[in-house]
C-alpha cells in the first residue's frame, strides 16, 4: 500500500482554487492528486505517468473521488509518459497554461515492491529496472549497463549517482562476473556486490545499516531511467506552462534530485520569475517518519511563480 509522502503539506502548499488546472506530472497512485479533489473537486486534473498499472489505478480512485474523465471542471485527463513532456500533455488536454503543477519525484511502493522489473533487489527479478510496465523491443535496461558498460563507466554512474564508496570495487567485480556469464537477474547482481565490498560492508544490515546493493540498485535504476534530465527537462517544461501566480510542488528523495530543484529555484528567482514559498525545503514530520520510514529523505520544495 503506497502513501503518499508530504502529502498534507503539498496540497496545502499549492492552495487550490475552484476551476483552476491542476497537472500531476507523477500521478503514481493518485494519492496527491485525490487529496486535491477531496479538497477542491472542482478543478481539472491531467496526469501523467510512465507506468500502466498506475494510471489504470489511479483512473478507478479518481472516479471514486468523484472526479469524471473529460476536458472540463471537476474531470480529469491521464496520459501515458514521462511528465518532462508536460507541456505537450497540457496542449493535448486543451491547456496552453496551467494554475498548480506537482511532481513527487520519489517511487511508489508498488513499483519498488511488485513491479517485476528489478527495482528492488530483495526480489529475484530480471534486471530491467525501467519505469515502464512494458518497455519498447530494444530498451536501454539495467543488464545493457552490467554486461555492456566499461568497468570505468560503471564505477562513475554508480558513485555519480550513489556516492557508494566501493563504486570502484562493485564495477570490478560486475566486469569479472560477467566473463563467466551475463547478469541478467536481481539476485545475480547482489551476489556480485556482496562479493565485492568488504566484509563489514557486506554485514552491515545487521548492524542497522543499509543493504550494501542499495547504493548500486540507486544509480542504475536513474542512469536507465535518465531521471535526472527528465527532472531537468521537467522542471523547464513546468516554468513554459505554469499561469503567472501559479504555484509548482516538487517532491525529491536524494540530493542529486533536491540539488537539481534548489539550483532551478534559484535561477528563478534571480531571474525575477518568482519566489520559493518557504526559505528551507519542508520536511516530514518526526510522526511521519515513523509512520512511514520511505519519507525519511523527502523534501518539498513550493515555489510560485510571479504574478
């Protein structure tokens, strides 16, 4: 059961008006986005998202909200894609502006926990890790990156992204591995990466530490995701679309992400284009952490654009 992080501040940080135009550029499970027709259901909601099942699920929550699928008030659109093409959804749903835009970078559980594609490395899974259900014949996978990459690049894309200190170590032991045989699953690719970190490393779960293949599986799901430039590309596309007065929520999960938002803010702002709403990024609270340990990470960041 996925739950939306930040949920009460992001909603009320957007404060959404009757008949305004509200994009979730990353519908998930709707959590957000039925929160916000709870609250105002008479806006238009177009979502977006790069996975099937979700907008499939989130079409049901939203009916059940009370929201119908149409172009107008208290409707909704859903399309199928990567909300850096956000701007081409709001003209596909008849919206050259919009008033409120949201974009929960983080995954949603069933993605991390059922997806069959390799995201998490605690199921025996082929090693896919794309964000869509069904990816196209020929679609840049995690097995391309172990089995193809060079060990120099493995180790950048894997402390570029993770800043796992054995990048090193990890990219070596995937080049060896692979000499005996590609590595094509989850479980194979733990394997090699338990091998290849030291003994402390490798027992640090049951000292209360992360698994030693969290780091790897990070880097490797955003390298074949290209999540940060789909961030830099949507957060562009957002600014191109958002209604002077508009307000842009952005959820992330790590510092790469939260980095990205914080520079674009700030090129914003001095650019005279706007203002973020608080002058720190909004954190869960200590009750939501608790409840919820997935939002430990998690920064809100709202910012609103000049009137």
């Amino acid at each position: 059961m996925h739950e939306s992080v930040l949920l009460k501040e992001t909603i009320d940080g957007l404060e959404l008006k009757e008949g305004e135009v509200l994009v979730d550029g990353t519908l998930g499970r709707a959590g957000h986005s039925t929160e916000a027709l709870r609250r105002e259901k008479n806006i238009f909601l177009i979502g977006i998202d790069r996975d099937q099942d979700a907008l499939d699920e989130s079409r049901k929550k939203l009916a059940d909200a009370g929201a119908k699928e149409g172009d107008g008030v208290g409707c909704f659109r859903l399309f199928l894609g990567n909300f850096s093409d956000m701007d081409k959804f709001a003209k596909e749903a008849g919206r050259e502006q919009v008033d409120k835009i949201i974009l929960d970078l983080g995954l949603s559980s069933p993605q991390i926990d059922v997806a069959g594609r390799g995201i998490s490395f605690r199921k025996d899974e082929p090693l896919i890790m794309t964000m869509e259900k069904e990816p196209k014949p020929g679609a840049f996978t995690a097995q391309d990156i172990v089995n193809g990459w060079a060990e120099e690049d493995i180790a950048n894309v894997i402390y570029a992204y993770a800043d796992e200190r054995y990048a090193k170590r990890i990219a070596r032991g995937i080049v060896e591995a692979r000499k005996e045989a590609p590595i094509m699953t989850t479980v194979r690719l733990v394997e090699v990466i338990e091998a290849s970190v030291p003994f402390g490393y490798r027992n640090g779960p049951k000292m209360g530490k992360i698994h030693p293949a969290t780091r790897t599986f990070q880097a490797l799901r955003i390298a074949v995701n290209d999540e940060l430039g789909s961030e830099k590309k949507g957060l562009a596309a957002a600014m191109s679309i958002l209604r002077p007065g508009g307000r842009l929520a952005v959820i992330s999960f790590h510092s790469l992400e939260d980095r990205i938002a914080k520079v674009a803010i700030k090129e914003w702002e001095a650019a005279g284009q706007g203002k973020q709403s608080t002058k720190k990024p909004i954190e869960p609270s200590e009750e939501e952490q608790k409840r919820n340990p997935r939002s430990r990470s998690a920064k809100l960041r709202i910012f609103i654009k000049q009137s």
